[in-house]
C-alpha cells in the first residue's frame, strides 16, 4: 500500500521534469529557427549583406553585442523578468542570425544544408547520451570547459598567425569540446529539472528554460560551425 503514493510521487516529478526539458527544447529551436530565417534572409537581401558584412564596425559591434547578451542572460537572468529572458534570447537569436549570414558568401548551400544534418544527428545522439547515462558527466564538462577556452584563446592567435594547419587543429578539437558539453549540459539540465522544488512559480520555470535553452543553442551553433569548418564546401 505504501508504494501507491511514492509512485505517485515519481510519476509527478517525471512530468515536471518532462515538462521543463520540453520547453527548453522548444526554446532552443525557436531560436535556432530565428538564426536560419534571419541568415538566410539577410544572405539573399543585398543591401542587408553589404550592410552588415560590408562595414567592419557595425559587423564586430554586432558580434560585441551578441557577447554582451550572452553573459546578461546568463549573469542577471533571476533578476529579469521572464519576459525579458525570452525577449533577449530572440534578439540574440536575431543577431547571431545576421552575422552568420556570411556563412553563405563562404560556403556552397548544399555543403552547409548536409553539415546542418550532421550537426542534428550528432547533437540528439550525444543529447540522449547525456539524458540516458548513469555516469557523472560533472569532470567531463569542467574539462571540456578548459577546452573552449584553450580554443578561444588559440583562434585569436591564429587570427594573426592565419596558420590553414592550426584553422582545421583548433575545428577539430572544437567538435570534441562541443559533443562533450552536449551531453554534459543535458545531463545538467536533467538533474537541475529533477531537483526543482515544487509549486515554482511558472515565470521561474520560464527563466530557467530559457538560460537552458541558450546552452544548449550555443552547443548547437558552436558545433555546426565547427563542422562547416571541416565538411563545408567553399564557393
């Protein structure tokens, strides 16, 4: 008779934890359609490209920005509202969107549509590792961490050095560092979402899907570029 309630119990906190993954996922495509729809548009909007990827200044003011809602997001997210949250996750999903637009000047469509199903099957296979495994994926992400930073350190050298060999070395280990954080960030958001206490409020909730859903879109971008890099064909 006791096992009727802890099953109960069980059953409660799975669709919680069903409910909170699903809005994430949601949120994640939402802006990884807004950053197609926008890069595409702004790739086959003339005066748009020239603009954005014709002046120097107003392309690096928009990756500086980008940058700057990332860590607002990610920094102050509990003291925003959720409305807030989502409204600058969709800005930067806008923005991303108009900076990768050059993507298309460098790459065939073709190259960069096969890469974008690479980057999906790569990103669900590693995702459902994360969900599934029992292991802890906690030293893997702190490693994996110390990685995009040796990354993002080795690619401002290779700006001056513009070394092709050190390009491909740099988008290779890039792939690793992107499918380990895939999986340890899932894990991450599986076991916040199990943890979350009862009766949160749905703005709460709402915040908390929206940062998870920025790294996990990270994850994602970060990854197919990294993959365009190796597989894309130039124009």
């Amino acid at each position: 008779m006791a096992s009727a309630p802890l099953n109960q119990t069980q059953a409660q906190v799975q669709v919680r934890v069903n409910s909170f993954i699903r809005s994430v996922y949601n949120w994640m495509a939402i802006g990884l359609g807004i950053t197609g729809f926008v890069a595409y548009y702004v790739a086959n909007t003339e005066w748009l490209l020239q603009l954005i990827v014709g002046n120097q200044i107003l392309f690096f003011g928009l990756i500086i920005a980008e940058l700057g809602l990332v860590i607002a997001i990610s920094a102050r997210i509990q003291k925003m509202q959720a409305s807030t949250a989502t409204a600058l996750f969709v800005l930067y999903s806008a923005l991303n969107g108009a900076t990768l637009s050059m993507i298309f000047l460098i790459y065939t469509a073709s190259s960069i549509t096969s890469t974008f199903f690479i980057c999906a099957g790569t990103f669900v296979a590693c995702s459902i590792y994360g969900w599934t495994t029992k292991r802890d994926l906690t030293s893997i992400g702190g490693f994996m961490m110390m990685g995009l930073i040796g990354i993002i350190i080795a690619s401002l050298v290779n700006l001056f050095l513009r070394s092709p060999a050190m390009y491909m070395i740099i988008s290779y280990i890039g792939v690793i560092v992107f499918v380990g954080l895939t999986a340890y960030d899932t894990q991450h958001l599986k076991n916040m979402a199990m943890t979350q206490p009862d009766g949160l409020e749905a703005a709460v909730v709402r915040k908390g899907a929206i940062l998870g859903a920025l790294k996990l879109y990270l994850d994602f971008i970060n990854l197919f570029l990294m993959l365009l890099r190796i597989f894309g064909s130039r124009e």
